[in-house]
C-alpha cells in the first residue's frame, strides 16, 4: 500500500507560533511547508496504483476542536502527522491514512514508558500486498496540543512487509477496517485514535476536518492542517455540505460516496461509488471514464510522465470538470485538473507542455461493486474536505483555492 515511489513528494511543516488556547474556541497550529523532490523520476503514479489495488481489495477537559499539523515528509511517499506515544511521549512520524484504521509503530522504534502496557493480543494487518504483524499495547497516544487518547490500542510491529522508510500509521479511516485485526479477538473492532478522543471528551465531535493549499512554488508557504473534533470554518467558505458515505459496494468500507461526473456538457461517469482518500495523489478513474475524458479533453498519453498531455496553448479549451456529489456540484476547474508546470521538469515532463493528473484504475465501471474513482490529494488541495464518523458522511465546501490560477 505504501511502496517505495520512484518520485518522492514531501511537505515540511514548522510551527510559526506557539498554539494559543482559548475557552470554548478552537485550538490552531499554524503550518508553513516547503515542496521537495528526490530522484526526479516519473513514477510519482505508483503509488497511487498500489493503492488504489491495495484498497479494492476521561479525566480530560473537552475542548470545542483542534487543529494539528498535517505534514507530508515521507521519504518515499506520505502525509504524515508528528505522533507521541507514550508518558513521557517519543514522537514518531506516522503516516495519515484514511483507507485504514489501525495505528501502529514499528517494534525497532518503539520506546516503553510507565503507560505502555502490552496486552499480549496478536495483532495483523494486510494492505494490499503489504502486512504487519506484532502484538497489541495499549498507550499514550498524543496527536497535538491537549490532544492525548488514553490506554489507546496500537500494533507494535515485529514484523513488516512492503512497508518501508516510515515509523508507521496513523489510520483515519472508519473503526469497521479493524475488525479481524486482533487475531484472538476476530469480531471486535478496536476503537481508533479519534474514536478515543471523543470517547473520552477530549474532542466535542467525532469528525475530522483537512484543509490543503495548492502548490505555489518552492519559495512560498504552502499551509496544510487537520482539524479534530469538527471543521474550522476559517479555512472554508460557507458551509460544508454533507454526502452519506455509499453503503454497497467496495466503495462501504472506505470514505466512499456517490458521485456523477461530468466534463462541460459530456457525462464521463454516471453515479455510482468513489472513495475520498488522502493518501491518493491523482484523481484515478474507472478506464471508461478515463477514455471519455481523455476523448472531451483532446489529450494524449505521454509515456515519459504517465500522465496524459497537450501543448500548453491548447490549455484554454479545458473545460470544467464537475462532481455532482448529494445535492451539490463540485467544480474542478482546468488549473485544478492540471499538473504544476513550474513542475515539468520534475517529472520528466516538458517546458511548455500541459500534464494533466488523472490516472486510470485499470478497469471498466460498475464491475463487481468496486469503487470507480478516488478523490486524492490534488481534489483535496481545491476542496475541504470533512469525515464524519458518527453520522457515516463525508463533507465538503469550497476554499479561498477553489479557483486558484497557481498551477
């Protein structure tokens, strides 16, 4: 699920300013980050096949919601979150994934304290072609400022397969993705970090809010955050409009929801099941729906960058790409829809060349109940976007970078 990209994409983020708490109002970690490559390949892709492959297959004071950094500093490919685990903490950064729900750090790293108590239960999980195994503890496990989950569960892994160069994850996904992962405990789900805080009021809503910003260029922040315990309406316009996540399917047990998709006037996808994922990059589609957008949009696909291309003064004719998601439309504009160009070169691309970041999922719609799009990182980056895990909804509202000209 997280394989070794041959192109690596990763966000630093520093805190500008110390977090300042106020009554009944939200806690906010500001973030500044800087885009970085290595090996300047052209399979920043992989990943996301991998994937999207790996997915078909207290005593503590309630606070009004948090905000904490999202960082993407994986050496090979990851949003990742600075985690604590343990009293005194040792951090560790863990990646954020919302196509899993178990948390989970590596044995090697692991550091006991007072609050590590190992309940001896064997704990596996599969991704795709990758897995772990080891044993359960149960832990401190502190996400930001007055955020700490109390005798929460994670893995400690004695043993990996296909993961590398991390310390482990952070899954964000709904609490049904565990069930089966405690091997003496088949039936029973294990309740997730954020399950936690709010079980033990700490957060005042189960629900988890991610803002992003489009990339502007190495020398200008760019500010990332997620928000637990609710949305921050500073970061979105209006308000967010829910969609219930889809309830057959592949598509169920993720952050899926039902969505049409149309280009100008051309229907490229009639409604049926997709997935809202984080860990995605581009926006993969069912290989009808790629070949309907690949047709309205007049591109070609380019084998340097595996991405499909057109000259850059054939840019104008883009057309907005809409989803039609509950009772609202979500409008991609062409800018969106397209790969930064100060960026070409980066992977292989060309000066002067249009690359536009949509991948095909490698198989028709509608087949076996599989999900037939993913809404990755370049979406999310034009879209806030919320999890609600009490109501089993997905939301979304517009940001001040919904029409933004940066790329």
């Amino acid at each position: 699920m997280f394989p070794a990209a041959l192109l690596t994409l990763f966000l630093v983020f520093t805190i500008t300013r110390s977090p300042v708490k106020a009554a009944n109002s939200p806690i906010s970690v500001p973030l500044t980050s800087r885009l970085h490559f290595s090996n300047g390949t052209n399979n920043l892709l992989e990943h996301d096949r991998s994937r999207v492959k790996a997915l078909g297959n207290s005593s503590m004071r309630r606070q009004s919601l948090v905000n904490v950094p999202l960082t993407n500093i994986n050496a090979n490919y990851g949003h990742f979150l600075a985690v604590g685990i343990g009293n005194p903490p040792t951090t560790y950064n863990l990646i954020l994934d919302s196509g899993s729900a178990n948390t989970w750090v590596r044995a090697s790293k692991y550091v006991e304290t007072g609050t590590s108590f190992c309940t001896g239960q064997p704990v596996a999980v599969t991704y795709g072609t990758a897995s772990l195994s080891g044993t359960e503890w149960l832990d401190y496990v502190t996400v930001g400022p007055g955020l700490t989950a109390i005798r929460q569960s994670i893995g400690v892994a004695s043993e990996t397969s296909g993961l590398r160069n991390f310390d482990g994850i952070i899954g964000i996904g709904p609490v049904a993705l565990t069930v089966g992962t405690l091997r003496n405990l088949w039936t029973e789900p294990i309740p997730t970090v954020t399950d936690s805080l709010f079980g033990q009021g700490t957060i005042p809503e189960n629900v988890l809010g991610i803002f992003s910003l489009p990339y502007i260029s190495p020398q200008r922040e760019i500010t990332g955050q997620i928000t637990f315990g609710g949305t921050d309406p500073t970061m979105y316009n209006g308000n967010i409009e829910y969609a219930p996540t889809v309830n057959t399917g592949r598509s169920q047990k993720f952050w899926g929801v039902n969505s049409r998709i149309t280009y100008g006037n051309r229907e490229i996808l009639r409604s049926t099941g997709g997935i809202v994922d984080v860990g995605t990059t581009a926006i993969t589609l069912a290989s009808d729906a790629y070949q309907e957008y690949q047709l309205a949009t007049g591109t070609v696909y380019d084998s340097a960058t595996k991405l499909l291309t057109m000259p850059e003064d054939k840019y104008g004719t883009l057309r907005n790409l809409d989803f039609h998601i509950g009772d609202q439309t979500y409008s991609l504009t062409p800018n969106g829809q397209i790969w930064p160009r100060s960026l070409n070169t980066k992977i292989r691309g060309e000066e002067g060349s249009i690359y536009l970041v949509f991948r095909d999922r490698g198989r028709p719609s509608g087949q076996d109940g599989l999900s037939d799009f993913s809404l990755g990182y370049v979406f999310m980056q034009r879209f806030y976007v919320a999890y609600d895990f009490t109501n089993s909804r997905v939301g979304f509202a517009t940001t001040a970078f919904t029409d933004a000209t940066t790329n």
